[in-house]
C-alpha cells in the first residue's frame, strides 16, 4: 500500500531517504497511532524532512502499521493520517515523494514487513533508486536489517519506545544519533562533502542547528 506525492515542485534528485514513521517523525505510542489528536511530531522532525527536501534528497516514508490487519485501524484511516501528515510538511516547505506501508502482522510471514526489504524495493523500482546511494534513518533493528539487507547507509535514532540495548547495537554497520535532526545533518555532511556544490539550505540548516558534530567518516554504504 503507498500513498504518492506530486513531484512537479521537488528538486531532482538521484538520492532518496528513507524515514520510519512512529519513533522518528512522530512519538510512538503502545497502543498505536490511530487518529490525528494521536500523532504528534518529535522535535525537530518537521524541520529535519523539510531540510532533504531544500537540499535536493527526496523523502520517501517507509512504516509498518501492523495495526490496520490487527483491525485497530483502517487502511482508509492510516491514509488519512498520512495525508495531514504530508500537508503539515508541505506547509513548511517539506515533500514526501511517496509512502509505503505494510500492514501485516508479524505472524504473516510477508515480504514487507520490515526487517523483510520488499518496500525498500518496491520503492526503488517504482522510483529508479540506486539504494547504494540511499539512506535510511529508523529507529529499531528491524530498520537497520532492512536497510543493510538492500545495501543503504543506515542511520539509528534513539526516539523510539524500545530503543535497542547497546550491546545490540552494531556501530560499524550503521551510525546511532539521539534524534533524526542529528542524523540528516549526518546525512547532508556526507551527501554534500567539503568542497562540493553545497545547497545554501544546508547551510541554514547547520546554522540554525547551533551545533557543529565532530568529525566523523562518511557513512559506509551496508556489507551484505
């Protein structure tokens, strides 16, 4: 199930981001998210999409929503969400190229439901993405496994409800930041190296953050 966006207005881009949904742009809730008085935006979220979007990355959503095949929600409902969602960005400037939604439980045993890739490569046949040149930001392992499975550079955030322990967490296969702001400074650092055609949004972004991060390596495309 995917919910498509207008791209007339969008910078091109050879580069797209993948970005969880619950625990990374909005708090995740046990008891999931099942209407808009429920979704609440992380700090920092809105502004972090809206920042790919200024430097030429596309924004593509990919999120399980085991909830709509538990029968807690509809399919109809999580597109509704979706849609407010995608138009509180667009008013800030942001654009979600496309969103991709599984909604299976895990007992399923399908081929989208992450840690499984298929949406990543549905995404990436629909859209002529090169997932070597791609990110990933979520915020649990599963993420992580269905980003390394496809060959994306994978980012960890630690916003989400079951943060994984640190000893589970694998940081030469994938680099850990406390929110998705940090991790797209991260990501537009290594898309727009020193030296090269930096968007001047990115600068404003760096700006506007205060924050310098260390120096740090490029983030390694995944090791299959």
């Amino acid at each position: 199930m995917t919910l498509e966006q207008s791209a007339s207005n969008r910078p091109p881009s050879r580069t797209a981001v993948f970005v969880d949904r619950d625990g990374v742009i909005n708090r995740e809730r046990r008891d999931y998210v099942t209407r808009w008085d429920d979704f609440c935006f992380l700090p920092g979220a809105v502004e972090a999409l809206v920042a790919l979007t200024r430097a030429g990355l596309d924004v593509i959503v990919i999120t399980n929503q085991s909830a709509i095949h538990r029968g807690i929600v509809t399919a109809a409902t999580v597109d509704g969400l979706h849609q407010r969602m995608v138009e509180v960005l667009r008013r800030a400037g942001g654009c979600v190229l496309a969103i991709y939604v599984c909604p299976h439980t895990p007992d399923e045993g399908c081929a989208c439901r992450k840690p499984q890739p298929g949406l990543l490569l549905q995404a990436a046949r629909e859209h002529g993405l090169d997932l070597a040149r791609c990110y990933l930001i979520g915020d649990k392992l599963s993420d992580m496994e269905a980003g390394m499975a496809v060959g994306c550079r994978c980012l960890l955030v630690r916003t989400g409800l079951d943060a994984p322990p640190a000893d589970t967490i694998v940081t030469e296969r994938y680099r850990v930041f406390p929110s998705i702001r940090e991790a797209v400074d991260a990501i537009l650092v290594d898309a727009f190296p020193v030296g090269s055609e930096r968007p001047l949004e990115m600068a404003q972004w760096r700006l506007e953050a205060r924050t310098v991060p260390p120096a740090a390596p490029p983030i390694e495309p995944a090791r299959n």
